[in-house]
C-alpha cells in the first residue's frame, strides 16, 4: 500500500510528496523523497495531509503528529484497540480526519445499499464471508466488521456472522448473504487491483484538505454527499 500511495501521488498533480514513513527508514528505490523511521516523525517536513496505511504498533505516533502539527489525517490502519479508537475521536475534535477499513469506491457503496438492506429486511438472517490472502494479519477483516456494523442499522433478529477465510494470494473478497424464507439475497465486492485502495485513500486526502475538524465519512468525501 505504501509503495502504491507514493507511485500514485507522485504522479497526481494535485499532490506534492513530502516525505515517507517506513519502519526502517530506508530509502525506497524510485522514489525521489526522504524516508523517515517512525521514530522520527517530529522531523519530517511540513504537511497537509497524512495518509497512513501502517499497524496498530505505528499508529499513535502518526496520530499525534498530525495533532500537533493542525494536519488532516486519511488513516486505513486496522486492527485498532479501543483506547486508539477513543483517541481518534478525541483527534477528531482538533484536526480533519477520515478513517475507514476500505477505501475502494465499490466498497462505500456496497456499505449503503446493505444499510439498506437490513432496514427493508429486518427479520433476515445476515452472513458475511471475507476472503484474503495469507499473509492478512487480522481476521476478521476490517471491512467485514464495518459491513457488519451496516447491517446492525436494521437486523431483529441475531447479529450478522462473520465468516473469514485466509488463502492464496486473493486481494480481497466480501459477500453479504441475506437469507428469508424460501430466498437468498447476496451483496458482494471482488477486488482485482491493489491500487483501487491507494486511489480511494488518494481521493479523500485531496477532498480532506481545509475542512473542518471532525470525523469525516469516506462516502461523504468520495461519492460527494457531503
């Protein structure tokens, strides 16, 4: 992701790459910047937005950096505890930021239309399947929990499952069955190119820049319903 968001921006006229944050600080080949470890955040140039894509274990540091500098913060860090979830709230009354689990264009909408969904349906049992390659560190997904929480806008009946499968090299996978008597309805999204987060995260930096302080909703600032 990294890697995607800096030979994105770099090639983005609305853009202009200030500095990178790795964990070792080593320079990146074919990338024209200075890399910075994460312990030496406080000497990076001056920014607008940051755009974090890290772990847990990096996240407090980019966090607090963007607060004391007034930067907007774009964040798909997952895996989050509840005391860094209380911090971005707290964060959120200083500084613009948006955070969200996936930041493909297909995923805001397939998020809505299951809202949706669950509201016209109820009394529906709701399942979801994620799958990802072997190497995602969390599970369930990110983006799963957040379908989940969609769908918890409607549901009578029992919360959704969650079902996570860890296999091959699959970018991304996420399907929402509703399931009534003597019906299935199935809300889906494949992802089939990487860069479809880094554009969306890209997108919303740009769209981030010069709001107001708070915590601002990914289909708010992609799709324009702000």
């Amino acid at each position: 992701m990294g890697r995607a968001l800096l030979r994105l921006a770099g090639a983005d006229a609305r853009f202009e790459l200030v500095a990178a944050v790795s964990r070792s600080g080593e320079a990146i080949a074919g990338i024209p910047i200075a890399v910075t470890a994460t312990g030496g955040l406080s000497g990076c140039p001056a920014f607008d937005v940051a755009v974090d894509f890290s772990l847990p274990g990096g996240f407090d540091a980019i966090l607090a950096e963007c607060v004391a500098r007034g930067a907007a913060l774009v964040s798909g860090t997952t895996g989050l505890e509840e005391r860094q979830r209380v911090l971005l709230s707290e964060a959120a009354s200083k500084i613009p930021i948006v955070w969200a689990s996936n930041f493909s264009t297909g995923v805001v909408v397939l998020e809505d239309l299951v809202r949706r969904a669950s509201i016209a349906l109820p009394q529906w049992r709701v399942e979801i399947t994620e799958t990802h390659h072997v190497h995602k560190l969390d599970a369930p997904s990110g983006t799963a929990l957040t379908l989940a929480r969609a769908a918890r806008k409607g549901l009578q009946g029992d919360l959704p499952a969650i079902h996570s499968v860890r296999e091959g090299e699959i970018i991304g996978e996420h399907v929402v069955s509703f399931s009534g008597p003597g019906e299935r309805l199935e809300l889906g999204h494949t992802a089939t190119d990487r860069d479809v987060f880094s554009l969306g995260a890209l997108e919303a930096a740009a769209r981030l820049k010069g709001r107001t302080p708070g915590n601002w909703r990914l289909a708010d600032l992609i799709l324009g319903n702000d």
